[in-house]
C-alpha cells in the first residue's frame, strides 16, 4: 500500500493554497469579482491536520523538536529580515514599525497589538502571514501533549486540547487580545485534516480506484466553490458563516478528493508544479517581500508594476513563485536536512514524496 504520507497532490495543493494567498495579496479584482485567495490559508490548516495525524500515526519520534526544525528557522530568518529592513528604510512600510518587545514575541509566535493609522487593531506577529504560525504552533505543542500522555491516542488527546484551548479562548475574548486573536473557527479546520487522513486511511485502493472520476470532480467543484465564495459571494448571507463552514469544509473536501485520487493512482508527477509545492512554505513567507519591494519601489518608476493591476499582479506572483522556489533549493531544503540529521533522529525530510 502506498505511503499515505507522502503524496504529490498535497503538494499541488499546497501550490494552489500558496499561490491563492499571494494572488490575494496583491489585491488584484478580476472584472465583477472581489479579491479572492485567503482561502489558501483554509486549505493549508487542513493538509497541516492531514500531516500531523499521519506522522503521528505511523512515526512520531522526535515530533516537535522536528516540527520547531521545520518552521522556525525561516520565520525567524524572514522576520529577523523585515525588521532589519523596517529600521532602515522606515519609508517603505505603513504599519510595521514595531519596537523590540513586539519583535521579540513575534519571533515566540505570540502575536502583537497593532493599531493601524485609523485607529483600528490589529493582532498579528510583525511578518503579518506569520499569524497562522501561531496556530501551527499552537497545534504541535497540543498534539505533542498528547504524544506524552498517550502515543497511542496522541492525535485525538491533542484535537481535544485544541478545542478546550478554542473554547477558552471564546470565553475570553473580550477581555484578553491573545484569547481574542485565537477565538477563531480556523482551529476546527486542523481536526477536519485528522479526520481527512483517516478517512483516506480507511479506503481501500480498490475502492480508490472506482471513484477516480467522482473524486476528480470533487476536488474541482471545491476548488470553484472557494473561488465562488470568496469572489462573487462576498456580500452575500455566507459571509456571516463561520470561516470553517465557508472556506473549511471545500478546503476540507478538497483534501479528501485530492488523497483519494493519490491512493487510486492518479498522484500528480509534473516536476514543476510539485516543486513550488515543495517550496510554498517559503512563498508564504517572502511573498510580503516581492510583492511590496515591486510595489513600492519599482512600481514608483513604472506604474504598470502595481500590482494591483494584471500586469504587476502578474510580475508579483510570478517573482514570488521564482524567489521561492530558488530559496528553497539553495537554502531551505539543504539547511533541514542537515538540522534533521543533525538534531532531529538522523533522519532527512522525507515526509513528502519524490516526483516521479
């Protein structure tokens, strides 16, 4: 039976995911849409819950400490990054100043009290798409909980630390920025990834095998559907739902669909599409840096590289999906493998499949 945890449609997915955020970024609006592709950081909590369950499941040792190797050095190293810029040329950012404290507990994943120009708040660590960091961190540590209290009912201790942790967190809310910031239906959407991956688990490949096509048509009717909801339906009565309905469950689905068709044969083997998968942690990270460095410095010589126009949102995503793939190949992946050698059981990534 094929290995369950590594699959190439995941990371056509996290491909999709990570160029949907970036897309979103650039604040671009296709003609009678609004801006879509947060919904990338729905998918992304999903496939994170599909990939914790699985690792858990069949090979838990050194866990966390092979998490922290995983996320922690390019967050520090983009964050350290932009601070440094930010103290440098100040006249580049609107809202990122931040003093040393804040720098210092966005580095801990703890997010901080931003109050924009307006007068409003916002609660994020200083690399702002750092904010679901927090959350990732947040699920290691409960499924690591969990590890200790049981290896063998780890992952569903952990899923129960994550919920008491979210109720808390609503009971709280008005009184705590912390508790406020992590009263979000987004937590549901890690335990809709364990149960994607035992859901998978549990098909056969025969069975597998004989809904190829439903599942095929599953996982584009979810990928539209996100699109529709957040393109075309922004106004309408949906927004009001809870993001886990709105954007977890297709993001959900479309993981289910995505596995399934993997299980069945039809893994995805384009090199090319698979790599910026590889590489997507690292988009979501730099894209701020791409993005803003075109809009804001290239853009003052050439208005055509705005990038909420086609053509600067073009350039924009398409630097972005380059910087990040270079990065990846030349920093990122050669760097883990020697810290999980190193420091994380002797043994390099090998959690995500080779192309074929």
């Amino acid at each position: 039976m094929r290995n369950l945890s590594k699959l190439n449609n995941l990371q056509v997915l996290r491909a999709f995911a990570a160029t949907c955020v970036v897309l979103c970024h650039t604040h671009y609006t296709f003609p009678g849409m609004h801006i879509f592709g947060s919904f990338g950081v729905d998918i992304f909590f999903v496939i994170s819950g599909y990939i914790m369950a699985s690792i858990l499941d069949r090979n838990p040792a050194f866990f966390l400490r092979r998490r922290i190797l995983r996320i922690v050095p390019p967050y520090w190293f983009f964050t350290i990054l932009l601070f440094l810029v930010d103290v440098a040329f100040p006249q580049l950012f609107h809202t990122t100043h931040v003093s040393g404290m804040e720098f210092v507990k966005s580095l801990l994943f703890i997010p901080c009290t931003k109050i924009l120009p307006g007068g409003a708040k916002l609660v994020e660590p200083l690399l702002g798409v750092g904010w679901t960091l927090s959350f990732e961190m947040l699920f290691y540590i409960s499924l690591s909980a969990g590890l200790f209290i049981s290896r063998r009912r780890a992952v569903w201790i952990g899923a129960a630390i994550v919920l008491s942790v979210l109720l808390a967190s609503f009971l709280f809310a008005t009184s705590s920025d912390i508790a406020g910031f992590f009263a979000r239906s987004v937590m549901f959407e890690f335990i809709f990834g364990i149960l994607a991956y035992y859901f998978c688990k549990a098909v056969t490949p025969m069975t597998a095998r004989r809904f190829r096509i439903p599942a095929l048509a599953l996982c584009v009717a979810c990928a539209t559907s996100l699109i529709c909801f957040e393109g075309l339906l922004h106004q309408a009565n949906l927004v009001s739902l809870p993001r886990a309905l709105l954007f977890g469950l297709p993001s959900w689905l479309l993981v289910i669909g995505a596995t399934t068709l993997s299980k069945a044969g039809w893994d995805t083997n384009i090199a090319s599409i698979v790599l910026v998968g590889d590489a997507s942690y690292v988009l979501y990270l730099l894209q701020f840096f791409s993005l803003y460095g075109i809009d804001r410095i290239l853009a003052v010589r050439w208005s055509w590289l705005k990038i909420s126009t086609p053509s600067g949102a073009i350039v924009g995503i398409s630097a972005s999906i380059l910087a990040a793939v270079a990065f990846h190949l030349a920093a990122e992946r050669p760097t883990l493998n020697r810290l999980l050698r190193r420091f994380g059981g002797n043994r390099p990534a090998t959690e995500l499949a080779p192309v074929s």
